[in-house]
C-alpha cells in the first residue's frame, strides 16, 4: 500500500493476495456431496483523486483481479441406506473443473455542488470479464470468452441548513452485477449466461431531531 499527496491531489496503489482449500459434505436426502476445491485470488487497485474545487471532484482509477478454483470438484455418493446408514457406498463424479475468472477494470467518477443545497454524484466503471472454463470430465464443454458490463451510477443529494425542518434527500440510480458459477448447466449441455445485472434505485431521507437520527429508505432493485 502506497499513498501520495499533493496537497489536493493523491495518489493510491494497493494490492492482495489470498489462498484457501475448501472440502466440504452434505448430504440433502438424495445421497451425500462432496464438494472440493483450492483456490488463489489477487488483485490491484490504483486510484487518482483530485479536488479541483469545492463544486468539482475527479476520482479515476483501475482495478485488477484474478480468481483461479482448481480442482473444483463435485461428487455424488449413492443413495443413503437407513438400514446401512455407516455406508454411503460408491462416489460418482459429477463436474471437475479449472476455472479462471479475471478482470480489468477501469473506472471515473465526479462528484461535487451543483448549487448552496443541491449535491451531485456520476460514476462509471467498465468491467471486461475472462471466464475460462477448462472441464476435466467433458472437454466439449471448455470454453473461453470475455464480457463486458457497464455500470454507471448517479446521485443528488438536497441538504438543507440545519435551522431548517426539512430533511436530508439523496435520490440515487445504479448499475451491478454478478459473476455465475460458469460451471452451471454443463452436466446438461446448457451453459447459462457469465454475467447477471440489477438495477437499482434508491430514495433516502435523514433528520436529527433532538439528537435522535431518523432515517427512511425507499428502494426498488430488478
């Protein structure tokens, strides 16, 4: 972690790695799972931020991130025998897998007054997504391919003066996704899409009253 200042400007660079071993068991009453994996991520972040003025900041930066399950494996033991229960018997093996999900992600946002009460927010970020899917078990089924989403977002803020009644008002828009599991659908042949989107819109409205904070939010998500 580095950080550099120029008065109103910085400068910031981060980064991190991490590794684990999964193994896990459940058995749902149609026979016992094991679900196996050991997976490394890392990633890296630089961010500009630069306060031009009291109406106008900049923020850009770039993000980086690599996640990589191998040996993600996935097996069905046979069905459980209550008169056996100390036996599960013999294991099926139902997805092994490699899996690599990357990213590169550039993004900008400006933030800043629009008039004495009024506050504004715009943000952007364009996320270009690798998914490689190397399956053990059906090769037919690997595949390689980049998405790429945008995600925007906005806000307005009103903030009154504190002599005033009325309360604090942000409306705000906004844009994310998810990555799904690309191994989904390759038992049947029927791969689903990499990316899933929502939409999001928000109203909140604060007011301290006595010291007490009295806050509502209103929120649609599709």
């Amino acid at each position: 972690f580095r950080r550099v200042l120029f008065r109103s400007r910085q400068l910031q660079f981060s980064g991190f790695f991490r590794t684990y071993n999964l193994s896990l068991f459940s058995d749902f009453g149609q026979g016992l799972i094991r679900q196996s994996e050991f997976r490394t991520v890392g990633g890296g972040n630089a961010t500009y931020v630069n306060k031009v003025a009291e109406e106008f900041s900049l923020l850009a930066g770039f993000d980086s991130e690599r996640e990589a399950p191998r040996r993600d494996d996935l097996d069905q033991y046979g069905l459980f025998d209550p008169a056996n229960p100390g036996s599960y018997g013999p294991f099926t093996p139902k997805t092994a897998n490699n899996v690599t999900i990357g990213s590169l992600t550039p993004y900008v946002a400006a933030e800043g007054l629009l008039a004495r009460h009024l506050r504004y927010y715009l943000g952007w970020r364009r996320d270009e997504i690798d998914f490689d899917n190397d399956d053990l078990l059906h090769s037919q089924n690997s595949f390689q391919k980049w998405v790429g989403v945008n995600s925007p977002k906005a806000t307005i803020a009103f903030l009154p003066r504190e002599s005033w009644f009325l309360p604090l008002v942000s409306l705000s828009f906004g844009q994310s996704f998810y990555t799904d599991d690309p191994r989904i659908g390759q038992m049947s042949n029927t791969q689903g899409p990499p990316v899933s989107t929502a939409h999001s819109y928000q109203m909140v409205a604060s007011k301290t009253i006595r010291n007490t904070d009295f806050k509502l939010t209103l929120g649609h998500v599709t």
